[in-house]
C-alpha cells in the first residue's frame, strides 16, 4: 500500500474539493460572519503564505490567545499547514503561566483577540521568543498591543494573494499543535499533537459508533478552542463537510440557544454547566431545536440533566470523556442496542457512565499494578493507550507519574462494566484508601447531595492510625434546612456497606474551593489531617 | 503521542473486549450456525496456535479456497493475528490461474472447503509449496484431498487450547492479506494489504459519511471473502461490533432474501446481479426487510434497479466503487444534504453515479498527463492516492501501465461534477478516441439499450482513415422487435452531439460474452479493426 501519510493537508486538501461551499458562521458583536469553504480555504493560504513571509519555519511554534470563531480557525489550519505548531494558550489561566507557557514553548508568532490584548500587558517584557503580535479583528488599533511589533491579522492577508504550495507529504510524526493542561500544582504541562494523531482522532469522531460528525450536521463547538483543540471538533467537522457554528466570545446561554435555533444545529458540543445554563434557558424560553446530540464532557453530567434533556427537549444527550492528554476523545456513551429494551433508570444509568472506549485506543483498569476484573464494582485507575494518546509531556517536562510501559495513567479512578461502560468514581489523589480497599469520595458526596437537606457535601481521606486512611464527609446544609449526622449516615447506609460510611460528619458553613469553584480537596485534607489519631482532641489542626 | 501501531491486533483486542455477546449467523447446507464474537475469538486464538504448531512462521502466505462462512472468518483473523499473510483465493478462476497464484504467492498452507477440493485435483502435482491441506467442514473426509497431507479444521483446533500470546505492537507495515485480480489478459497480478490499510479503510466503512457501519447493524456480506476482502466488511463489521449474517455457498436469491428477513439484516452487499436477483424475488414473494443499506458494487447498477428499490421496496441503495487495488473503497454514493431538495429524476441521477471520494483518499482525473475539469462533463482518466491503495503489485510483477508519480491510475474513465460525484463512463482501452475527442462506449451502449427493440448493445472504436478510431455499434433486438440503423441513430442524437454518433450500427444475433458475462468487446475490436478503411469490403475481417 501507498505511504502516503496522515496529516492535515489530507483533510484540507478533501474538504475543499468536497465541500467547498459549506457554511462557517460565527457571532460576533454586532450580528453574525458568514463564509463558505471555498473563502475559508483561499485565507488559510494566505495566511500560510504571510507567515512564511514573517519567517516562520517548519516546526516552530505559533500561539493563539482567541475565542472559536472564524479567524481561530483559519489560524487552526493554517499554521500546521505550513509545518508549523499551533498553539492554543488558555486565556484564563493565571499570568504567570500564560508567561511560562509561551516562553516554555517558545513562541515565534502570537495571534491574540483585541480584546485579550491587556493580559499580555503584565509579562510583555518576558516574552523574548516572539517576534510578531498578530492582532484579530475587524479594525484594532494595533498600538494598544502591549508586545510590539504588531500587525493587524486583516491587514496582514490583504498583502497576500494565497499562492502557495503545501507539502502533501508532511510527514505524519511532525507536530501540528501544543496545548498546555492547566495545572493546580507546578507548572503547566504541553501536550504534543502530532498530525497522525489528529487525523485519526478525527475519523474517531466520525464513527457511526461515536460522535457521527457527518456532512447533514451543522456543529456548535461551544467547548473553548484553547481546550484540547476544541474536542477535535474543528478539524473533524471540516473534513467531514458540516456547518461551523461559532459562538465567539463569552456567550450567554441565551446566545447559544438563540444560536442554535437561528442556525438549525445539529451537534453542540460544551462542559456540564454550559448544558445546565442551556437548559435553564430553555425551561425559561423554550425554543424548537434541530440538535441531534448536546455532546457533554470535561466532567460529569448530573444525571438530572441528562433526563432533562432527553426527557424534557427531546435531546439526545451524549457524555464523552477524555482529557488533553488524549486528543480528547477517549470514551463515548452510546447504548448499545441490546440494551435499548432495558427499564428507563437503566438506561439513563448507562448513559451517565462515560461510555464506551472509543475504537482505535485500549483501556486497563489499574490497582496497584495489577488489573482488575471489568465487573462494574472493580475500582482501578483507568490507563489508556493508542496513536492519539501522549506518551510524554512536550520536552519531558512533567512527565513523573503519568506515564508507564506505554500506557498513559490517566489519574482517574474507573470501574468497567461487563459490557465495557466505564464509569469513573474518584481521581486517585481523592481517593480514601481504607485498610486496603478503596472508598470512592465522589460516590458518597454525591449520594450525601442527594439528601434533601443537603446543599453541598465533600469526602476527603485523612490518617487513620489503624485503617491506614478513613473518610471524612463536610457538609454544608440548605438554607433552613438541617440533619443529624445518624440520619446522614442511615441514608448512606441505603447504598454503601458499613466500611464505607464516614468516620465523622462535620457540619461546615462553606466547602473552600478553587477558582474554577472545584472543591478545594487538598485544603480539608491538610487541615483536618490528624482529625482522627489517637492524640486529636476534636479540633481541626 | 504514542507510537502505536495501526494492526488488525488492535480490531480483535478492542472486539473482544467490548462486543463479546454479538452474533455471527452463518447459513449451512442444513440450517444455520450461529456463534459469538467471544467463541469467534476463542477458536481465531486456537487455530493461530494450530498454525504456529504447523511451523507457519510471520509473514508466510496462507491461502483459502472457501465460501462466506465463519471458518472463513476465522481465517481471516487467525492468520494475520500471527503476523502471516491471508491468501484468498478466487475459487471462479480458471484453474491455470490458480495453479498460478499459489506458486506465485508460495503458500504455505492452503484452507480448502470440501466441497472445492476437486478444485485441486488438476494442479495436484504442481503446488510444491504447499505443506498443509486444511479441510474446512463439519466431518470432511480428508483422504478425498488431492492433495496431502491434509487435515480436518475441526480436528485440528480441538488439539488446541488457544493459549497463544499476540504480538500487539505488530508493525502496521506488515502483510495482512493479499489478493489476486482477475486479468483478462497475462497473469492474475497480486495486491498486498498491509495491517496499516486495512485498519484505515476499516475506519473509513465506519464513517457516518459513508457505509457508517455500527454496532446496530447486522450485516451480510454476500460479496465474497476471495473478492477483496468482502469490500472489508468482516475487518470493520467485527471492529465495530456488527452481528455478521454470512450466506455460505451458492446462496439464491431466495436464501438471501430469506436471511435478511430472519436475521433482520441492516446491511447486505452484493454485485449488481445480486441486488437483479433479490429484486426480482422481491416482487415474486414480498417480505419485510430491516435494510436500511443496499450496497452495490463491483459495477454499474442500472438506474431503474436503484429507483425499484428506493420506491418500491423502501430500501435505500448504495453504490460503491473501487477495485482490489484500493483495498477496495474508494467512493460512495450518498446524496449531500444541500441536494436533498432536487427533483426525483435529478437525485436518481446523482444516486446512480459512483458518488463522492472516501475521505483519507485523494483522486485526479487525467487525460493526456493534464488535470481535466471537474466540470462533470470533461472525461479523464481516474487516478487515486491514499493508505489503502497499492503502489506496486505484488513482487512488482504486472505494474506496467499502472503506477504514476505515486498515483494509481485506475484505467477507468470518468467525469467529476462541481459537487465532487464521480461518474465512470468507460474503461480506458474501450474509449472511443476520434480526432483528439473522447467518445464514451459505455454510454452509447446505455442510451441503445434503453430503447424499446433492443435487447443488447456493444460500442467499440475501430481504425479510421481521417478521425484514427470512430465508434461502431452491434445491437442485438427483442425478440419480435426491430429497428432501423436510422431510428436507433435518431433514438442516439437526443442524448449525444452528432460526431458521438456511432459510423455504422451493425445487427446481430448475439454479442460475444467473456466467461463472467461481460461483453468481449476485444474480439469485436479485432474482427472490425479495418470495417471502417477505404478497401474494407464491408464484410468483417
């Protein structure tokens, strides 16, 4: 057979002789930009043409601080087109690791939005690598770029007529992008995607047994382009035709469900708070909708939600699970069809599991080096391996625990069920491991959230001097509401065995959490650390 | 990202795993056989073994001579699982051919059903690379092999425990399979598959944007397993969990209908005299089918046979093309929504052409060494690219005119439309070329034959004194109907510019046919080679 390689000219080059006059659509402040194809692909080689005119050579890196909309995206093709690596920093991380992102992946270029212009203006004179601030916009004052020189991205193509030759031989192992994780310890780590790696991800992603991303759809990326690329979306949607809906900067759920409606989506895609706004929204507004799949992930969907959806507005609601380490698509949750003939509760159990292994990868379930049975009870860290999973961090830095014998350790605790639905229950670190077996936190906070006068509750592990570690649980109560740590306990009783039960229940007024309003584990942890040794006289040290 | 490898390894493990409980249905001389993937896996694993035990080593050539059964399944994994080569063998060849192409491809081991052991009697003497004969049946008597030594299928795995080690990271350059073409003219030429190709053309089956073959469907494959690969449905229906229908020998019309009904088949695939066959018994003894895919390929459906099916059986129908060469999708036809709104007439016309390029492949049209518009109207040559294409035959014996610059030219002729559908309008040998202009035979003889009197009709180019070749058409009529040369050339110039008019329209009783039942259209280019010349006599030569 031939060795042509996997790379993105392949879908480039196919979709603009396909589909040359499908839609990409993308709000903007003052209404909707519309461009077909065809007026898509003549800019991306212009844009490849202008950077090669700035200098930028095969293999360097190019960073992008910018919303989804049409000019990111023309950023996405038209960087790796060239042989170059796109790299899409997260714009709301904290700035000091907007600076040690870019200068770890040394930057040449950087597009930045005009409105995300002022977060390059703390760490302007640390950014030694880059040459070029390319500004998007339709009119921005370039001055106001805090890094200079800079160039308006408009004014920038306008020099360029696009007469350019891509190399359709790239080769497959050559980088296309980086996108950093964002990190709660240490720096943040760089993920390297290579063009193999994302053109199967995106056949992945247009698997009848997957996602389906097909030609009829019109797709919503809601998840951030600086996300592990969007959930790949991007690039599968063009190869395989779809309709590109954008939704531009900060959208508000009424944006998004306006959007959807105003341009008969098929396929969103977003985290489960974009999905509970969206369907706050629609209770509030109800709208006909054309959507075939909300695609949910980044973590788990209440299950509440998910009936919501499907129940409610009809919606078939589909979680996905994955991180940025693979690509991101690692599981889907599809029913099988054998199981479609099962009771309601069932099936709505099934599919708030984070599905199936997406075909292409392999799974294990880990405990202590060992696996464990794929019985659905089972618990092990859940490791992934396959041609769109990292096998390293970009320059080795951060690799410590995350990788063994070519497996990536996805930090994740799982169990597998028979029928091969994974459901994750706890990350490893969060995990309670009591004389040697393991309470899931997540299971009993969510179980605790489920009682009725429960507003918020967290599991943490703390020393126990005979069980090595046992559960605490925090509780905060809603307003007017209380109960009796025995009443909490009997109703935890209904679904876990004794050992499981928190040693203590302890009633606080606030669960401390992180920026990104995640329950700040760590904290009660270290606090509550000697709570339950002999020596402890009640009091948090 | 990791460096895994793309092999047939990775669609057994990830089968196994996730879709143990499905079906593979197979028709017998008695009833049906009926297994699952998880019994499938455990004999694929003890007939590796059985190989292993017979001294087959990586990369040897085992060859099946065998009917669309599940041994044959069986093979087709066993084999390349162990790093060997899977041989399979068209059993229609003349026999010289497949005295040929067992010597050529040095088999080691031959897979023979029982009722095709006297197959080998003739060539008995001649195959010296032979070690094994393996008889497949229920209780074959292996003594009636002619050649020995010769073993029972069944037998043999019973000595096995299946206790075998895969070798997961197997290179995906490595031979999987390899198939020989059926030549017309010299030796049968062989294409090798590697387990990169397969796996990528598996993908591709998968894809909601062509076959989209899923874990809903049950599927049957009536398209041999020795005609390249079944088009790849065993690989991609067990990779993405398919219950697999298989018809056995010599199933009729009858039977097939039969099966799809009783297995409540969701996809079935066959030549275009299958689908005539199923049709008519269709209209015979109308049943309820599950269909929701018709596949037709290997050539041309008559548009009237896809418009009975849409309209009258409700069952959509699909055209494929592609050849042993590409492994062998290469295009399929799927309306593109914004086509949807045609007219019927309109969207019958696009459903009957090949259809649109799988994605992962590349296509040109070339005429004369020159990219020809994809106007719809312009002919070339079709020439195709891509990881499931062969770039050489195998031990490059028969390549000549076939490879170009890293291109397969497919020695079809065809049109492209602006929306990208391909349309075949003859074979490059049969092309008519008068005075620079390409004129195509196999439209003339589509638009002859679609009037009332005539039954059959043959175009062919023969040597003209001022134009080098001119078109010359044989019809023959209905029986108790008739035409003049006059009204057929009228019938012809509603549909075709004058100088497409054929220069005589010749009567006659029958048009000489190959052994498959192909029109021999050589045999009349060389009796008419001179009809055309000033001392032609007008009687062939």
């Amino acid at each position: 057979m031939m060795q042509t390689p996997l790379n993105l000219y392949s879908i480039y080059d196919y979709s603009q002789h396909m589909y040359p006059t499908k839609w990409i659509v993308t709000r903007t402040a003052t209404g909707t930009h519309r461009h077909q194809y065809r007026d898509f692909g003549q800019r991306v080689r212009q844009l490849s043409q202008a950077l090669r005119h700035l200098g930028v050579q095969p293999g360097d890196r190019v960073g992008t601080l910018a919303w989804n909309d049409y000019r990111h995206l023309e950023i996405y093709f038209a960087v790796p087109l060239s042989g170059s690596v796109l790299h899409t920093i997260n714009l709301r991380l904290p700035v000091e690791h907007v600076r040690y992102i870019i200068n770890h992946a040394q930057d040449r270029v950087l597009f930045v939005d005009e409105t995300l212009l002022p977060l390059l203006a703390p760490i302007k004179n640390e950014l030694s690598s880059v040459q070029h601030v390319i500004v998007l916009g339709d009119h921005p004052d370039v001055s106001q770029s805090p890094v200079q020189p800079a160039l308006a991205y408009e004014e920038l193509l306008h020099n360029f007529t696009g007469d350019v030759e891509y190399d359709a031989n790239l080769s497959e192992e050559s980088l296309l992008g980086l996108c950093y994780t964002s990190a709660t310890t240490g720096n943040p780590k760089g993920v390297a995607y290579s063009h193999r790696g994302i053109v199967l991800h995106s056949l992945a992603m247009g698997l009848a047994n997957t996602t389906a991303l097909a030609e009829s759809d019109t797709v919503l990326p809601v998840v951030p382009m600086f996300h592990a690329n969007a959930w790949g979306l991007p690039f599968a949607a063009v190869w395989f035709g779809a309709n590109i809906v954008l939704p531009g900067a900060a959208p508000t759920p009424r944006d998004l469900v306006q959007l959807m409606a105003e341009e008969a989506v098929t396929v969103a895609a977003g985290v489960p708070t974009v999905w509970l706004g969206v369907a706050r929204e629609l209770s509030q507004h109800p709208v006909e909708l054309s959507l075939r799949m909300a695609l949910c992930g980044g973590s788990a969907a209440p299950p509440a939600l998910i009936q919501t959806f499907e129940e409610t507005f009809h919606v078939p609601f589909a979680h996905a699970y994955g991180m940025t380490e693979t690509s991101p698509l690692a599981t889907f949750s599809r029913l099988k069809s054998a199981l479609a003939e099962r009771p309601a509760a069932e099936r709505l159990a099934i599919r708030a599991t984070q599905g199936l292994l997406v075909p292409g990868l392999s799974m294990r379930l880990v405990r202590d080096g060992i696996d464990v049975p794929w019985d659905g009870v089972s618990m092990g860290e859940l490791w992934l391996r396959g041609p769109w999973v990292a096998d390293e961090y970009y320059h080795g830095d951060g690799g410590g625990d995350h990788f063994e014998k070519g497996w990536l350790k996805t930090g994740d605790v799982a169990t597998i069920d028979p029928e091969g639905y994974v459901r994750l229950v706890d990350r490893t670190k969060d995990l309670v491991k009591s004389g040697g077996e393991w309470i899931s936190s997540v299971d009993l906070e969510n179980t605790l959230m489920a009682h009725d006068a429960v507003f918020e509750a967290a599991v943490v592990g703390v020393t126990h001097p005979k069980w090595d570690e046992r559960p605490l649980a925090f509780v905060v109560f809603k307003e007017g509401k209380t109960a009796t740590p025995e009443e909490l306990k009997a109703h935890l009783s209904q679904a876990f065995p004794k050992w499981w039960l928190p040693d203590a229940i302890i009633v606080v007024d606030e669960i401390p959490k992180t920026s990104v309003g995640k329950f700040m584990k760590r904290a009660l942890r270290d606090q509550y650390h000697d709570y339950l040794m002999p020596q402890n006289d009640g009091a948090p040290t």
